[in-house]
C-alpha cells in the first residue's frame, strides 16, 4: 500500500470503485499534494509520473464528478498511438512511430503510446482505456484490422477523434473518424527507375506479404517504373503469406537472387532482413515503410515510404475545431508518401532521372496505369490511350492483376 | 531460361538445398537438446522461451561488444539458465514438466521482448561462415554452400552425442535415468541431479540455437523471429526417435521444407502456399501415426518420458 | 466430508495467495531493476485492472476468451491426457462457425446463433476428439499430435481466407466473408463487455457440475488418476477418453465461435493471437477445476489488461505484463509441491 498518498485520492480510489470515472489527466495537476518529500531520490522521477497519472487520476476524477467543468481548463491534448507491433522495427510500425514523434513536437501535444496491440477485443479496451484514463483526445490506429473497432469507439466516444491508416471511410460512418492513407505505388514506381537503371541481369524481385491491392498497386508501380526505363525487364514475385516472418523473407530473398534478380523490394512489415540479406550477397535492395538506406550503405537504391506525420495537421484541426477531411488519399502531390534518401550506389544522372519523375508526380503529369496495358497472363487491363487517373481510388482497390513483365 | 544465370528447376533444387543447411541449423540445435533433456526423461517445451531469450542476449552482446561468437556463448548460458529453472522446478513433486515448459516459454520469451527492445533496431555483426562452394562458378551453389561455423558445430555434435550417449559413461547414466527411476536410484544416481544436468545442457544448446537465428540467418533481432522452432523440437524428437544423427537429417528435412514455398514460387507455381508452408506438419503428424502403436511404446523411446508412455 | 472439502479449499487458497504474494514480490524486484518503484508499479496494476470500470471490463474481455480454451486441456487432463490444441481448435471453430453463419441471414438471430454455436463447438470437438481417437486407437501421443495440429489448422484458416472463402470486398486483411450482421451478438446486460464472457462463465460452471456432480464426472476422475483402476472398474475407458476430448476441443471452438459473432465478423489471421496457449496455463493455474478457471482467466486477463497501462504510464516495454504472467505461471506451478505438507489443513482420518 501507498504510505503517502494525499488523502482525497484515497478516498477518490475507494470512490471510483464504485463510480465509472471520466478523467482528463490535465485536469489534474490541481491536486499535488503533500507526500512527496518523504521518497527516495531515486524513485522520485517516477513517483512523480505516478502521481500525476495515476493516483490523482482517481482523485480528479471524483472532484470531477462534482465539478464536470474543470476538465474544460485542460490546455494540453493527449493523443493516443496504438500500434500492431514493435514500433521501433524498421518498418509499419516505425513508419507511425516516426509520425508520433512529429505529433509530439506540436505545441500543447502529449503523446501517449501503446505497442504490440493485437487485432482483437483488446484494442476497442485500449482505446477506451487511453481515452478514460489518459484523458487521450485523438486516437491513431495504425493496423488494418482496427478497424471495425474504431467504428465502435468512434460511435461511443463522440468527442474523440480516431485515425485509421485504411482510408475506407464512406459516407455513414461516424464523422470523428479520419481514413487517411498515401498511394506508395508512387514511390515504388521511382524505386522501379532505380532498379531499371541499375539492374544488370535485368531481372527485378518483389516480396509481397500477402495478397492485397495496396500489394498488387505497389509491385505493379515497381515494374512499370522499370519497364518505363527497360522495357524487356522481367520481374519474379513471391508471396510469403505473412506479415512478420524473418526466416521465410530471408529464404525468399535468397531464392530470388539465386534467380538471378539483383534489385529487390519487400512489402512485409519490416524489410530490415531482405535489405541485409541484398547487402550481404551483393545486389541491390529498395525500401519500404521507413528509411532503410543505413542498413546496406552499398546496396541500397532507395525506397517508398509513407508520410504520417500528415496526421498531424488533423489533430491541429481538431483542437482549434476547424474543418476536418473525413478521407484523405494522396502521393506526391498531396504530401502523403515519400522517397527515401539515394544510396551511394545510385549515380547522378538516374537521380534527376527519379526526381525529374518525382516531380510529375507532384504535378500530375506521370499516370502510373495507362494504356496499353497488358497483365502478365497476356489480357488486355487498358486499350492504347485510356489513362487512369493516380487518384482513381476504384480503378486501384479492384486492381488483382500483375501488370505485364512480372513473373510469376 | 533467359541468360546463364538461370538455373530453372536446378534453381529450385539447389535453392532447396541451400535452405536445407541454412534454415536447418536452429533445428538440429533445440532438437538434439531436446534429445539431451528427455533421455533424462523429462519433456521441455519451453525451449521455444529458451531459443528466444538465446536469440536476443546473443544479438544484444552482439550489438555491444561487436563480438558474435560471444554472443553465441552468452546465449547459450542464458539458455542455461531457463534450463536450470525448469530442472528445479521439475525437481519439485507433482508437478508437471510439460505446463511448467509452457509457462517457460511464456516466461522466457516475455523477458526476452523485454530485455530486447533496444536491440530491434541496431544491428549486429555476423557470425562468420566458410565458402565451400568456392570452386563453382554458379553464384547460386557458392551462395548455397556458404556454411556457417554453427552448422558444422551441430553437425558434429549429433555424431558425437549420439557415440556419447552409447558408449560414455554420461550417456549410459543419463540414459538409465531416463529408462528407469527405480533402476537408476538402485545403482545410486540422483534421478533430479542427473535430469537437471540433462535439461540444462539441452538449454545450453537451444540458446545457441536462437543465437544463430539472431546473428546469421536470418541475422536480426525482432520479436516475429522464430516461428515456432523450439516449440517444434518436440515432434521434431519423437520424429527422430530420440536419436541425435536423426535429429540432423530431420533438421535438413525441416529447413528444406521451409525453403521449398519460396523457391517454387519463383518458378511460378504460386498458389497454396500456406499449405506448403505447413508441409513439414502434415509429414510429422502423419509419420507419427504411421509408426504409432497401442501395444507398444514407439522405439528408443526413454521410458520415464511422459510423452512416450 | 464437508470438513475435508473445506479444509482442501482452504488449502489451495492459501498456497495460491501466498505464490501471488511472491510472485508480486519477485516482479516488484524485477521492475525495481529497471528504476522504477514497485509500489507505484503495483498501483497502476491494481488501476489498470480492478481500479475502474473500464478496467474491470478491460479485464473482462481478455479474460473471456481464456476461460473456454482452458477447458480444452482442463477436461482432457482429467481423464489423463495433456492435449495442448487449444489455440487450433479455437481457429477451427472459428471457421466453421463463418462457413455455417453466412447462410443463415434469414433466421431469427436467437436460431442463426445457437446453430453458430453448436456449428463451432461441434468443429473444436471433432478436431480435439480425433487427437483423442488417435490416442485411444493407435497410441499417437496427444500431446505432439495436437502441438501440430494447432499449426495444420492455422495453414488451413489462412490458405481459406486468402482464396476460397476469400471476401474480396475486404481489401485491408485477407479475411472470410463475413457473417451477417444481425447475427452478432453485443454485450452482456450492465458491462461493456461482450457476450464470450457469459458464455465463458456459463460453459465453465455447467462443466463444474458435470465433473462433480454426475456419474460420468467421478469416472472420469477414477480414469484420471489411476487408468488400471478404471479399466478394473469396468469403465468404458475409450468412450470417456473421446467424450472429454469432445467437451474440451467443444469449449475452445466456442471461443472461436464467440470471436466471429461478438467481435470479428469473419475468420482471419487475428484469430491466432495465443489464446489457446495462454488457456493451457490457465487449465493447469486451476488444476483443472473449470470453477477455478473463472478466477484464473480474470486474473490473467487482469495482468494482460494493466499491461497498456504500465505501458503509458512507465514506458515499461508491452512485454512486462508477459513477463509477470509467466512468473506467476513458474510460481503457482511450483507451489503445487506444497499441497499436502502443511498439517492443518489436513483432517485427522477418524
């Protein structure tokens, strides 16, 4: 038991047994009390933690059942990250975590953090346990799979605002919930000049995880970007059936060297293991998710990755109550995805070649499909001069097909 | 067959057999470990705890002394260590080897992810491996024969544990202690102290396994690292009749079967490869019936073990 | 008798409260390493679990799950047999309650769920009752054979919904169609809390009274503990075998089939996040008394619960709470050495 613990949070943890609380940490620096002097310096940092949020947590929250206005003085927001994974993995995870440091930096902004969530009950009792005992005004849920729970929550929890990175919002879901999410078939498709260029045994390998449009949108990305600068380049694809699988991306990255591939991609959760694997034999390897290019100084191209951190602007909306998109989907042009930075491999005139086409991007001048396009069972996808515009959201969720030149 | 350096089927074989040796090598580790503890006459299913605390303290020593080989011995001790606490806890009466295996393994890889997070992005040296495929011109067979220390260290090991285990004296005391309490307590042995030792140094040699997961193949430290390696020993065992040369040619068989999906896929059959990832499975529990018998125990079969009685 | 009963309880509460107490104390050491106050530790557990509400209830819902994949090793192991094939069975159970609920849009909720129910319940105990029946008839030993079983299911599940019973419609996760949904069930009456845990609760209680109150019960029992005796006794020992393995592979098909229809709507990978291994501990935490299962599971699913919270508020690694459950597993399962060393709790025989 806690010797020193002021007596209204006593009391107000005795109280809160029997009475669901809403508390805003915030609110609570009204109560530090007495109690402190008496602990070791040592523990001292993380007495204090405690207290903030915890023990007075309580005690706000019976005076706040008294006086429910005080939690309007709160100046700070919390906002709550809640990932599917290590958030530090050089990859999905750390793409978000990135973000989180960006949204931390904005003034008036604590960050509250969750890892290894699965996709279960579990995160519908995160979320509400971020937003009753943190006080957390802004949730991000960064897996797929939340997303029928954040629905739920959103629902429940009206003045909180949810992400979610599946950007599948449509009318008649609830209006606090945000679907945002960047067209990475961008980046992979500069990745694809780069292998294109590089490539010497014209052979190019893609590690898909599974499935999935956004798979399928991004390995076609990747060989058309090759094909624009070699057209006789052939791809190998190989699905591994699993996010998160080292030995299997290990093993996969190895049989498609061993056939001859010498530029490759992986879309898994983390691509640390395939870019290693690359450097370690000596070909080339293009990133995902996050920034690679410090794990095969030799090797590495460069890579698509996302721009979370454009979620900041949604929590800056929402706590200055301005307008909110309830869908955003964009690449270049709108900011949402990036492009790693060049390996020293790369050399200058591919460079510009990959930024000249960078720049399309950010002014619509580059479509990624556009006709005549063949998919690589030899059927017709677009006659000669139908182009699909890069924000046809409809055209790229039915995309199932490998586009001309991949094997496999 | 576009160019040269495309093999085709040969591709496929030799891609097989290259990840027979590579992806083998965590087996033929927690497996002949595994082989020591039940001969014991004790089951540890929390080698699978044990290989992961074994992959991440070798990948963190690793990281911080820039030195893998003593990573792979720091690993093995922290192998030892779990080990030990399963051997003590089994000392104990009435209770069950196999549930305190699995609050091991939930031990063990719970402390691991702990201890572990600050290794998840670092990276470590490797472990070195030799090129016995140096008189090839095919990339493909020399990258297949690069073999890494550990591997002939296992391979090794196999022999020598099973000569050990026939002709030594260890062997033979560790083998009556598995047969029979009564026999082994009538010619005067510490059932607990001989079992213990027997579970410890099948702990030593499943960290080492975890080890090479983390610092050769497939080299990193995360927390979808191993995939059930040590939780398979046990079938892996049995399906080696708890003899260490099977153990390696059931290790081979496993690696091989996990580099089978990806390897067909890159020549283009792709579909159902969840189903051929669970292949080696399917073989095991259908090889397990095949030579299962109600009349008698399956053969080499330590008697005290409870999961061949 | 009701003196020995008594006391026996008595027993148990007092050899399990004193491995918690330990256990506590060995944690409280643990995260003293890691420069942080035990008792400020202890606190936010004790918040993030019982403290609230929405803690209770977050406790709650992990420990609902647990309670029915518990009785999958629970009732084989009183006949004698370690069958650790919760988590395939669960997945199994999942499936099939998809596979039989997507056809059942035109019934009555109450109709379409019972069906769902008994569908998945029934799939779980085919599954575990062939582990059984490959034991009974051929000496396969149940415990690998299930171990493998589990991962045969969760290649089965994940090569279903990534082809045939793929919904396409569903493009962030391969997933199975999904159920309708006036078939899903929300939360029990009073409790943001869904409804696997009333079913939990009921199944393990029902099982509770089977076990000690009937004939078969007290078969089982004799099996369990000494087979030779059984087979003296005249018990049909191969019936009873199956039957146990049905009941325990039934409760962990239930958990899937309350995951589909209180949670998820649709088989998919996140059917496999370790519920099944998490209730093989559990069954043996309560000695495999389905009663005690309710209190272990809540408890378990307590530690899980606080885990987000020690999270946040310690920036301890997600793993602690692992790494507390699993010293409480180590502990309650050495302590089992102390039952029957204690002489006050053992009645003088008259």
């Amino acid at each position: 038991m806690k010797k020193a613990l002021p007596a209204s949070a006593r009391i107000g943890r005795v109280f809160a047994l029997f009475y669901p609380m809403v508390a805003d940490i915030e609110a609570t620096t009204i109560n530090l009390t007495s109690g402190r002097k008496k602990m070791s310096k040592k523990f001292q940092m993380s007495r204090r933690d405690v207290l903030h949020q915890g023990g007075n947590i309580i005690a706000a929250g019976s005076m706040m059942s008294l006086l429910p206005t005080l939690a309007l003085a709160a100046k700070t927001v919390t906002v709550g990250f809640i990932y599917v994974g290590p958030r530090q993995d050089f990859g999905w995870n750390q793409s978000h975590w990135d973000a989180a440091r960006k949204v931390s930096k904005i003034k008036g902004i604590k960050v509250v953090e969750q890892e290894n969530v699965p996709e279960t009950a579990e995160v519908e009792k995160v979320m509400q346990s971020m937003i009753e005992l943190d006080g957390a005004k802004v949730i991000f849920g960064t897996s797929f799979g939340y997303w029928k729970s954040i629905k739920k929550m959103a629902k429940k929890y009206p003045n909180v605002l949810f992400t979610h990175i599946g950007a599948i919002w449509k009318s008649g879901d609830p209006k606090n919930v945000i679907g945002y999410r960047g067209y990475t078939e961008e980046p992979h498709y500069l990745c694809g000049i780069a292998a294109g260029r590089m490539s010497k045994t014209g052979k190019i390998g893609f590690i898909g995880s599974k499935p999935l449009y956004f798979i399928y949108n991004n390995c076609n990305g990747f060989v058309l970007g090759a094909r624009s600068v070699r057209p006789d380049l052939t791809c190998n694809v190989v699905l591994t059936g699993e996010w998160n699988n080292p030995v299997k991306e290990a093993e996969t990255t190895n049989s498609l060297i061993d056939k001859g591939c010498d530029v490759i991609v992986a879309n898994v959760d983390s691509p640390k293991v395939s870019v290693e694997t690359c450097e370690r034999r000596g070909v080339f390897s293009c990133g995902y998710h996050s920034d690679l290019s410090s794990l095969a100084p030799k090797g590495f191209l460069t890579g698509a990755e996302w721009n979370w951190a454009s979620g900041a602007e949604f929590v800056r909306a929402f706590t200055t109550g301005k307008p909110y998109p309830n869908l955003k989907r964009g690449g270049f042009k709108d900011d949402m995805v990036g492009l790693s930075p060049f390996g020293a491999a790369v050399p200058q005139k591919v460079r510009d070649e990959i930024l000249t086409a960078k720049q399309a991007f950010v002014d619509d001048k580059l479509k990624i499909y556009k006709g005549p396009l063949k998919d690589n069972k030899g059927n017709e996808v677009l006659k000669a001069g139908q182009v699909i515009s890069n924000t046809d959201i409809k055209f790229k969720l039915g995309v199932r097909f490998f586009v001309e030149g991949v094997a496999g | 067959m576009t160019d040269g350096g495309d093999l085709g089927w040969w591709g496929v074989l030799i891609a097989v057999m290259g990840g027979a040796i590579r992806v083998s090598t965590p087996y033929l580790f927690v497996s002949l470990g595994e082989t020591l503890t039940e001969k014991g006459g004790r089951v540890n299913l929390g080698l699978e705890g044990i290989l992961v605390m074994g992959a991440m303290s070798g990948y963190g020593t690793a990281v911080v002394t820039g030195e893998p080989w003593l990573g792979v011995i720091v690993a093995g001790c922290a192998g030892s260590a779990l080990a030990l606490l399963h051997g003590l806890i089994c000392n104990l009466t009435r209770v069950n080897d196999i549930a305190v295996g699995i609050s091991l393994f939930i031990f063990g890889t719970g402390l691991a992810f702990f201890l572990g997070k600050p290794f998840i992005n670092p990276s470590a040296p490797r472990l070195p491996h030799l090129e016995l495929g140096a008189w090839s011109t095919y990339p493909q067979v020399r990258s297949a024969l690069e073999i890494n220390a550990l591997f002939i260290i296992g391979v090794v090991l196999a022999f020598a544990l099973a000569w050990g285990l026939k002709n030594m004296k260890w062997g033979l005391i560790l083998r009556t202690v598995g047969d029979s309490t009564e026999a082994a307590t009538a010619l005067g042995y510490s059932v607990n102290w001989v079992r213990t030792m027997g579970t410890v140094a099948g702990g030593f040699l499943s960290g080492v396994g975890g080890s090479f997961l983390s610092l050769y193949y497939p080299g990193t430290w995360n927390e979808g690292l191993s995939s059930g390696q040590g939780l398979m020993a046990v079938a892996l065992v049995i399906f080696a009749r708890w003899n260490p040369i099977y153990c390696f040619y059931v290790s081979l068989l496993f690696g091989g079967a996990t580099a089978l999906g990806p390897a067909l896929q890159t020549v283009g059959i792709t579909s159902n490869y969840y189903l051929y990832g669970a292949a080696p499975y399917f073989l095991t529990l259908g090889l397990l019936i095949y030579s299962s018998s109600t009349k008698h125990s399956l053969a080499g079969a330590p008697g005290e073990v409870s999961i061949s009685r | 008798m009701f003196g020995s009963t008594f006391n026996n309880g008595l027993e148990a509460v007092v050899i399990n409260a004193a491995a918690l107490i330990l256990t506590l104390a060995g944690f409280g050491i643990f995260v003293a390493l890691f420069g942080h106050n035990p008792l400020d530790v202890y606190y936010i557990l004790y918040l993030g679990a019982f403290a609230t509400q929405i803690s209770i209830e977050n406790t709650l819902t992990q420990s609902a799950p647990l309670m029915l994949t518990a009785l999958c090793t629970a009732i084989p192991a009183r006949a004698g047999l370690l069958v650790i094939g919760g988590e395939g069975a669960l997945v199994v159970g999942g499936v099939a309650t998809v596979l039989v609920g997507i056809h059942l849009g035109h019934l009555p909720p109450w109709a379409g769920v019972l069906i769902m129910g008994l569908a998945g319940s029934i799939a779980g105990g085919l599954w575990i009752g062939a582990a059984g029946a490959l034991r009974q008839y051929r000496g396969v030993n149940e415990t690998i054979a299930t171990l493998l079983m589990n991962y045969i299911a969760i290649a089965i599940m994940n090569h279903l919904v990534s082809g045939p019973i793929r919904d396409f419609d569903q493009v962030l996760k391969t997933s199975s169609w999904s159920i309708p949904e006036s078939l899903m069930v929300g939360t029990v009456p009073g409790l943001d809390v869904h409804w696997g845990l009333g079913v939990g609760v009921v199944t393990c209680v029902i099982l509770y009274v089977i076990m000690r109150q009937t004939t078969f019960g007290f078969g089982v029992d004799i099996l369990g503990g000494n087979p030779r005796a059984a087979q003296m006794a005249g018990l049909p020992i191969n019936r009873m075998v199956l039957v146990c393995c049905f009941i325990g592979g039934a409760g962990a098909g239930l958990a899937g089939t309350m995951e589909i229809i209180a949670v998820h709507g649709f088989a998919s990978e996140s059917l496999v996040v370790g519920f099944g291994y998490a209730g093989i501990l559990i069954a043996f935490l309560a000695r495999q008394n389905p009663a005690a299962i309710i209190i272990v599971a809540i408890l378990v699913g307590g530690i899980s619960a606080s885990g987000g919270l020690l999270q946040r508020r310690f920036d301890l690694p997600d793993a602690t709470a692992a790494v507390l459950q699993g010293m409480l597993f180590v502990m309650v399962l050495a302590s089992n050495t102390a039952y029957g060393r204690f002489k006050i709790f053992q009645v003088k025989a008259n």
